[in-house]
C-alpha cells in the first residue's frame, strides 16, 4: 500500500488521505506517475466527498482494483470503516482506453509538435476526461456525492489503476 497523503481537514464533507493499491498498480512511465502525484495533490487541496447517509468525516480513500471490480474504501480519518463500495469496471473500460491513447499522443505532440497540433490534442484529451469523469459521478450518485473536479481527479486515478505499465 502507498503511503497515505495527508491534509488537515477544512471541512467534514472531504477526503483528508488517498491511497492507492499498490497491487493494483503496474509500472507506469513518468507522465503518468506525474499525473497521479497531481491527482492525488489537487484532489487533497479542494474536494467534495460525502458518502450517502454518513455525517461523519472527513474521509480517507483507499482505491483498489479486484478482479474487474473498483474498489472504494472509506474510512474516518482515524481508519474507523464506513463503507466500501465496488463497481464494475466495465462501464469506464473504453473510456479509460481512450484516454490513454490520446495521452500518449499528448505527450509525444508536447516533446515535437507545433503549438497548434498540441492544443488541438489536449482539447481532445480534457473532452474525453470530462466524458470518463461524468460516468463516475453517475455511478456514484447513489453511493458519494462528489463535484466534478473531485470526480475528474478520481477518473485520473482510477486511470492509473486500470492500466497496467
């Protein structure tokens, strides 16, 4: 298991520590490794977080993959369980590979492109993010509340998850 990133807590209704499973993890490249580290970072300094029927918090999340299935673990702060919730993968499977594709394009048009192609790519690549960012919120409507920027900050991670180096 990762270590567990840590913020104090602004308010209940938010996550305080992500980890992430590192079984669940396979050797990335270094944009990737970077994009997870923002991720984690961003998602800590301002989230929504509130998992349906539970006053209590602020969180802690600790996200794994078994079998086809996501895993949220939540937990008080003070590791006391709230809930965990599994989801099948499926749903964002296409998605998280489209992701990855134009990525790659990404981050191959930053090292050589013109300006132009880049910004063309990245718009791309934010419209696909949204995409996969929305289904989550989707699935988890019933489950936690999140905003989109939470939700676009967990799409990331759930990437980072869901494709193996």
């Amino acid at each position: 298991m990762s270590p567990a990133k840590s913020k104090p807590a602004a308010g209940k209704q938010r996550l305080v520590s992500v980890t992430l499973d590192e079984a669940s993890i396979g050797r990335s490249n270094e944009d990737v490794e970077h994009e997870r580290e923002v991720a984690i970072y961003d998602l800590l300094e301002q989230n929504t977080f509130a998992p349906v029927g539970h006053d209590g918090g602020p969180y802690a999340l600790h996200l794994s993959i078994n079998s086809n299935r996501l895993v949220f673990d939540i937990r008080l702060q003070d590791g006391t369980p709230v809930m965990a919730h599994l989801f099948s993968l499926s749903p964002l499977r296409r998605i998280v590979k489209d992701y990855y594709l134009i990525c790659d394009s990404y981050y191959q048009a930053i090292r050589t492109a013109t300006p132009d192609k880049i910004e063309a790519i990245d718009m791309g690549r934010r419209a696909i993010h949204n995409d996969g960012s929305h289904i989550l919120m989707e699935r988890l409507k019933d489950k936690v509340t999140v905003d989109l920027d939470t939700a676009r900050r967990l799409f990331t991670l759930i990437c980072v998850l869901h494709w193996k180096g």
